[in-house]
C-alpha cells in the first residue's frame, strides 16, 4: 500500500496524460475534428444543401464564386458546366467518397484479416499459396489494375466499392499475416499454447485484440487512398455514372473548362484534400497513440 | 588494505563528480533518474559502479559527457572536473565542439551490446581508423598501419586481413574486442565501459574482463566499469560505488566494501550473489521492486525495501558519511555495526 | 551473393508468369470478352464473327494456350484501334513515358533528400515542421487536380510553360512537378523518419562516444543508411509513377503509356490493354530485381552472404 502510494506520486492522472496526448499532438486534434465534420456533411446532405445538386439551369450555367466578379450568394461557389450549384454537389459528392471508402476498406479489411490469419497460422502451403497471389497483385501498378478492371466491369457504385475492396485487400492480408507471426512468437502466446489454450482461443483472446491497432491505423490510410482514387476513376470517366455528383465526375467536367471556369475542377479538388486531410492526420494521430513505443517520448 | 589505492589517494583524481542531477522529461511524467551522485575517479584505478537497471549507473556516466539523449535528459546541476596532464576542465560547461574533442580522446567508450553499436554498413577497420583521424596526426596508410597494431593488441587474429571486414562477420566477443579497440585508439585517460559484458557469453566474458584489465595497467588508464554484476567487479575494480534510485549509496575498496557491507542494499546484493566470502550476512533475496523515479527524492530511496527501516528513513534522505575504515563511505540512517539507529545531527 | 541473386531472379520469373496469368483473366473477367471488345451497338453476327476471329470461341484452356504461347514471343495481339501489333505500339511509347518518370522522380529526390535530412536531424524545429507539412500534402493532394492546377496558375495566368504537348524542357516541368509530388511526399516522410530512427542507433552513439563531428556522423554513418531504406522504395514509386501518369499524360496530352492506357480503355481496344498491362506489370518486376541487386551492392550484410 504505501509502496503504491509513493509511486504514484509523481505520475500523472490517466486524464491529464490523455489530454497532453492529445494537446500535444495538435494536428491529430484538427483531423479528428475535421473527419468527424465531413461525415456529418455527407449525413445531412439533403438538409445542409442549398440547391438541388442535380438541377440544372442552362441559363446560369458556368457562374463563378460569389466572391469573383459575376458571382452571386445565390451559388456560393458557382455553378458548373450546365448551370448546377457546385456547393450542393460538392456536399453530395461527400456522400459518394464515404460510401467508397468505408465500403470498400471494410471489405479489403474483412478479406484481409482472415486471409491473413489464414496464412500467418496455417503455414504452409497456405501460407505460400496466399502470400503468392498478394504479392502477386502487389506487384501490378495498382492504378493501371483498377483502371484496366473499372474499364472491363463498367460504371457502378457497386463495382467501385467491389473493385477497391479487392484490390486493398492484399495490404491488409500482408499486415495482418506479419503481426500474427510476430504476436505468436511473442512469450504471452507461447505460454498460452504451452497451458494448452485452443487454437481459437488464442486466434480471438490473444492475437485478435493485438490486430485491431495496426489493422485501424492503416485503415484510415487506406481510406483516404480509395477516395482519392475513386475521383482518379472518376476523372478518367470510369467510376460512378454521370448522374451521380461525385467529386471525379465533377472534376471530369471540370477539365473542359480549365481554361475559363477553373473553379469547376478546383473545389471538388479541395474537398478532396480536406477529405484525404482529416484521414491521414487521424491516422498519424492512432498510431501514435496505440503505439505505446512512440507515446514514451515526450 | 590495497596498496595500490593508498599511492592513488595521494594524486589529485582525475575526475571529480559533484551533485550530479539528471532527469527526463517523459508523458508520464518527470523521471528523477540521477539524483546528487558524487565521486572521485584516481588516475590508473578501475572503478566499478554497481546497481540493479534504472539505479542511475549508465545515466550517470553517460552524462558526463552529454551521450545521454536531449531531450528526453536534461542535465539540470553538476560539476565534472577533468584533469589530466594537459586539461583542466569542468565537463560540463563545454560547448559541443569542446566535449567533441575529449570524447574518443581523452575519455574512450565501450558499450553494452557489441552487435549493435557497430555500424553495419563500414568495416571495422575504418571505424576504428575514423577516430585516430579525427584526434591524432595518423593519416592514409600510417593510420591504417596503427589500426592493424591496435586490433592485434586487442587480440584480434590476422589483423591486416580482418581491417576490410565488416561486423556481422565478426563474433559478439570479437566485436567487443573492435569496441575496446575504438575506446583506446587515442591513448585515452580513462575507459567507461557500459556493462561490456552483459550482452556476451560467460567465457568471453571472462575474456574481454583480462582484456581491459590488461589494458588498463599497461597504458595506464582509468577505467569506470559499469555493471550489475558483483561477481565481475570484483574481478576488475580496485573501488566499487553502489548505486541505487539515482544516488550513491556506497561506496569503498573492493575487499572492504565486500567483506564488510555497510549499507542494507549492498548487504542484500552481496547476499544475492554466490558465496565469495564467508562472513556476508544472510539475506538472499531483497523483496520488493525498484523504486518508481517520478518523484524527487526526500528519504532514503531504499527504506521501502530496507528490513532495517526506521522513522527518520521516512523523513530525510541519508548523505554519504564516512564508516571507520578509510575511503569506506555509506548512506544509511543505521549503523550496521552498532546495530543501531545513527545519530542524527539536526 | 550469388545464391541470392539466384533466387530473386527465379521469384521474378515466377511473379511474371503469375502476372500473365492474372491478366489473362481479368480480360476475360466479365465471361464474354468478345461483347467486351465490340462497340455496343455492334451486332450479334458481327460479335460472332470477331469472336472467331479472335479465337475466344475456343475452350478456355486452348485459349490459355495460345496466349501464353504469344505472350512467350511478344506477340500480345492486334490493337483493334490502330491495326497494328500491339506490343511494338507500347515499345514505341517508352521514351516518351521514361522521360517523364525520371524527370518526376529527379524532382522528388532532389527536394526530398535534403528536406528529410534537415528535418530529421532537427526535430521540432521549422525545418521539421515543414518536411512533416510537404510529407503529408503530398499524401493529400491528387496529383491530377494538382496538375490542373498548376496548368491554372502557370500556363494560364504566366505563360511560363505549355499546357499540353512533349515539346522540349519547358513543356517537360508542369507534367514532371504534377506526376513526382506524391513521390516528393512520400520520401519527404522516409528520409525523415529513417534519419531520426537511426540517430537512436547505438552505433550512431558509438559515433558520437568517438568525437566525430555531427557533419562527418551525417556523412558517413547516416547518409549510407538512409540510402538503404530510400533505395528499397524508389522503386515502388517509380512503378506507381506508371500508374500515376495515366492522368498526367492524359492532361498535358503527353505521348506516352499512360495516356495510350487511357485511350485503349476509353476506345475499349483490350488487346493493347492486355499489351500494356503485361509490359507495365513486367517493368515493375523488373524494377524490384534492380532494386534488389542494389541492395547487394549497398549493404554488405547481404554482400558477404553465403
């Protein structure tokens, strides 16, 4: 007991370690905050939109922001090609880039995790079989695989989501497969097995919980790469249709009219930075913190 | 008694520690980690500094000459007067380019895991000849030369071949030998060696102990010899300092520190370690953990674990104060001998 | 080393023949590659007629046959658009591809060595926050909105440079800056992260326990070490620079691969995709053989291996 007591002396509270993690880590804050916003954006689209995004008006059709001459409060940052309010379709395009993304990683995740698990603790023949298809399709210039596939499958949402969530999964089979081998040469699963615990205990007590860690940090990552690529898709004309606002769709339209109406093409760009942003601060900002190795050092 | 450290007490010592304080600023808070420590090293002597991980032993010695990482560290008060033949200076007050010029120099490292604190990607040979290069007049093929003579004194065989090696070629001991190399390149004043031996097997051990012993009484140098062995400081040091919590809290001649043990937590250390004299009182096992550092210390850092512990122990933390026999120092509010609480002056 | 050597070059002939096989079967993803590579509006018997003419009335197996067999002499098929060979079609665009993603990737390792290696060396400072800044925009910016953009602020309003076209050195700087700013990023973020993790090697404390000055530890014990984990991911990025100039081509109408990439798809001439894939997906495994073989030269850990 008094032992206890002198040793806690000097350590500081659980909540002030946490809040000096977190002020420590300012940028981790903003993207926290940031993502958070952008997710509620794409929830509450329909409410927060001034426009109809899919309205169109030919006789209003390339506005500039309100802020340029010629531009009006009426459409905060203009209007596009055919006369559409870019901010309402920005916001709805917030909807197409989240659906991706979260779809699509939570495939290449679930995919991934139980190839990975698969190989890491079968070994084997399993293990080389699976490890030989991953590095397989890592060693294709992953853009040229998704836009040779996204060309043969035509344009969907669902194919969108299908084709990322396929292709990111060999990155997590990778990771995860690597951490099962290291947590199971670790001593606390060693004297698991030795105390005779069973496969699947070990597989969901001990090696499960150790995954979701690195599995979540590079989820966010990974996150952030889909929707970037999704408007690459979109860009080239080959993810969701035409009808749909999405943020590549936008930027395709954009392209046409760089020369005199550059805001078509450069907001939906900005909101996919900010987007791209918020995921990789967050990211940054998990590691550090369930990395207990980097939190040691002030 | 030693004769060897009575003639030393008559030279002024080379090195002299005063009120040495270190801490590191962490998340979870700040860590005491040298708390006071002071010391004087003889010229020639080798001093062993004994204590468990986390006593302050390589953080002491490390900081002397700023190896310690900053920040997290941060040297917050001391003094470290060096003085050999040509210097007279105070360690700590020297600029970067000052310590650069005695580190390697005048004072030589060796440190605790040869496999790592080699670069993987330069032969042995040019790391060692890096150093000369950096602190004497040896250059080109002369230094190269001088390099080959060193590895043969530290008993590497066919040194002229083994120069263009790189270290994963060469065994844990053999590296360590490449590291003693390093540390005396320069005809250095004194050697601090890390826990040199932690990292090898038992015979090599023994084989890199000769080593440095040899070394130091044919080029005369001062070695600090950082362990948590007492089984291999009595094999090497002339002095032990026992530390523990980031303070000294003994310190004397090997055989009188060893045979009579003033301070409970040498008392219980020597206990832990196999029989090497008879009269060592029976305490096998200190119970307890090392103390936590996030907090400045007020009282004795052992009293928690000390089976001798009394009120005063509590309230003040016991300086160094002579015992009886010379050069024989301990911190502790209990007089072993006596068997009783010491009297303390208020 | 040999042995090494001998076995990466056995994987890399492994990887190559799994690529043939992938892309064999991704052309043929949607079950019927023929109503794939025909206009929409062409008709049942003109279907037919190219399905025979391309063989792919022909059991799976014979197919596979055939295509290995052709892929085994570089003969990937007819572009459907440009009636000609569609391999020598990909050969021809080399030049114009190389030029780009070695301008881009000299870009990217000019700013970023000297960038990773001060913000490395000083945590915390403005330097620091800068390289964490360029690491983490070039992770965020999609290079082609930013190739928009620069076409905006420095074709459009200056007039330094062109807005589309391979003519010269100047037309060469916008696409070169566009296609290397993720690279820029990403070994912005490498350099600096290797260079603080090996500053907490022991044996950069051995360096500095001998005296030697923080521009020699840099020189000679950092710089080497840095120069492994750079080389592992040149090569990674210079094969995701392929990828990347699908767009960068495609904007500043740049005649190379990428932009071929884009108009095979969009005229949906699969048999130059096929073409294209191969060679793409073969450079790349060629790409991580260099990429091992430099490693053996650079590290002697693997060097003096038996």
């Amino acid at each position: 007991m008094r032992i206890d007591a002198i040793d806690q002396r000097g350590v500081y509270s659980p909540l002030r370690r946490f809040m000096k993690l977190i002020l420590r880590d300012k940028a981790g804050l903003f993207g926290v905050i940031l993502f958070l916003l952008i997710v509620l954006i794409a929830i509450f689209a329909p409410q927060i939109s001034p426009h109809d995004p899919l309205q169109q008006n030919l006789r209003l059709s390339r506005q500039p922001p309100a802020w340029q001459a010629g531009g009006t409060w009426e459409y905060p940052l203009g209007t596009d090609n055919l006369g559409r309010d870019m901010l309402s379709r920005i916001i709805y395009g917030t909807r197409v880039s989240l659906t991706v993304g979260f779809l699509g990683v939570l495939i290449a995740s679930t995919l991934g995790l139980v190839l990975g698990m698969l190989a890491g603790y079968m070994g084997g023949r399993t293990d080389s079989f699976i490890m030989w298809i991953t590095n397989l399709f890592l060693a294709v210039p992953y853009l040229l695989l998704v836009v040779v596939v996204a060309s043969i499958l035509g344009r969907s949402l669902l194919n969108v989501i299908l084709i990322f969530g396929f292709t990111n999964a060999p990155l997590f089979v990778r990771i995860t497969r690597g951490e099962v081998l290291r947590i199971r040469k670790s001593g606390y699963v060693e004297s698991a097995i030795s105390l005779g615990a069973s496969q699947g205990r070990i597989l969901f007590d001990h090696i499960l919980p150790n995954l979701i860690g690195p599995l979540l940090t590079v989820a966010t990552f990974e996150m952030s790469g889909m929707i970037f690529y999704e408007a690459g898709l979109g860009f080239l004309g080959l993810s969701v249709p035409p009808n749909i606002p999405s943020w590549g769709n936008m930027l395709s339209a954009g392209r046409q009219y760089i020369q005199f109406s550059p805001w078509i093409a450069a907001y939906p760009g900005l909101a996919i930075v900010f987007t791209s942003l918020s995921m990789n601060l967050l990211g940054d900002w998990l590691r550090d913190v369930l990395d207990p190795k980097i939190r040691r050092s002030a | 008694m030693n004769s060897n450290v009575n003639s030393n007490k008559n030279d002024k010592p080379i090195l002299e520690v005063r009120d040495l304080h270190v801490r590191f600023d962490t998340v979870d808070g700040v860590i005491y980690a040298v708390n006071g420590v002071s010391f004087d090293l003889y010229p020639g002597e080798t001093l062993g500094v004994v204590g468990e991980s986390g006593s302050g032993k390589s953080v002491t010695m490390m900081s002397l000459l700023r190896l310690i990482p900053e920040p997290p560290g941060r040297i917050v008060s001391g003094t470290a007067r060096f003085r050999s033949r040509e210097d007279d200076l105070d360690l700590l007050q020297l600029n970067m380019r000052q310590r650069a010029k005695i580190r390697g120099n005048r004072i030589g490292f060796i440190f605790q895991d040869p496999m790592s604190s080699l670069n993987p990607l330069i032969t042995i040979g040019e790391q060692i000849k890096e150093s000369l290069e950096r602190h004497t007049k040896w250059r080109g093929p002369e230094a190269r030369q001088r390099v080959v003579e060193l590895l043969e004194h530290v008993g590497i065989p066919d040194p002229d071949a083994r120069y263009g090696n790189y270290p994963h070629q060469f065994s844990g001991g053999m590296r360590q030998r490449v590291m003693i190399a390093i540390a005396i390149a320069c005809d250095p004043d004194i050697i601090i060696a890390d826990e040199p031996t932690t990292a090898l097997d038992v015979t090599v051990q023994a084989q890199i102990v000769d080593l440095t012993r040899r070394l130091s009484e044919e080029l005369g140098i001062a070695v600090i010899w950082i362990s948590h062995d007492l089984g291999v400081v009595a094999g090497i040091a002339e002095r032990v300092m026992v530390m523990y919590g980031g303070t000294v809290v003994e310190t004397g001649v090997v055989d009188d520190l060893y045979a009579h043990p003033r301070h409970p937590y040498t008392v219980g250390l020597l206990g832990a370690l196999p029989k090497l004299h008879e009269n060592v009182p029976e305490l096998v096992n200190i119970s307890g953990t090392p103390p936590s550092l996030f907090a400045a210390p007020s009282r004795c850092p052992f009293e928690p674990r000390c089976p001798w512990a009394f009120k005063t122990c509590r309230e003040r933390r016991p300086a160094l104060e002579s015992v009886q026999r010379d050069g024989h120092f301990s911190a502790c509010w209990y007089d072993m001998e006596k068997d009783k609480p010491r009297e303390v002056r208020r | 080393m040999q042995r090494y050597l001998l076995s990466r070059l056995i994987q890399s002939v492994v990887l190559m023949i799994g690529v043939l096989v992938l892309v064999f079967f991704i052309v043929r993803l949607t079950g019927d590659p023929a109503r794939l590579m025909m206009p929409r509006d062409a008709s049942p018997e003109n279907i037919q007629a190219f399905r025979e003419a391309m063989g792919f009335d022909a059991p799976l197996h014979v197919q596979f046959f055939n295509y290995m067999r052709g892929a085994l002499t570089g003969d990937f098929g007819r572009s459907l658009h440009y009636r000609a060979p569609a391999m020598s079609l990909v050969v021809e665009r080399i030049p114009a591809t190389l030029e780009l993603a070695l301008a881009a990737l000299f870009f990217a390792l000019v700013v970023s060595i000297p960038l990773g290696i001060i913000g490395g060396t000083r945590p915390g400072s403005i330097w620091d926050t800068l390289c964490r800044g360029i690491g983490l925009i070039g992770q965020t910016v999609p290079n082609f909105w930013l190739a928009l953009m620069l076409i905006v602020f420095f074709s459009v309003e200056l007039r330094w440079f062109p807005t589309f076209g391979r003519d010269g050195l100047r037309s060469l700087v916008l696409p070169a800056i566009a296609l290397g700013f993720f690279p820029l990023g990403k070994f912005t973020r490498l350099v600096r992260a290797s260079v603080l993790e090996i500053r907490n090697e022991d044996y950069i404390r051995t360096a500095y326990s001998k005296g030697l000055l923080e521009q020699h530890i840099l020189t000679r014990h950092i710089f080497r070490n840095v120069a492994i984990t750079l080389v592992s991911i040149v090569g990674v990025q210079f094969g995701y620079m392929l990828g990347g100039s699908i767009y960068i081509e495609s904007i500043f109408a740049w005649p190379g691969i990428g932009r071929m990439v884009n108009e095979a798809v969009q005229a949906r001439d699969f048999p130059l995709v096929q073409a294209i894939a191969v060679f793409t997906a073969g450079f790349v495994v060629l790409l991580n053989l260099l990429t091992d073989i430099a490693y053996a030269v650079i590290d002697p850990r693997i060097r003096y291996e038996n």
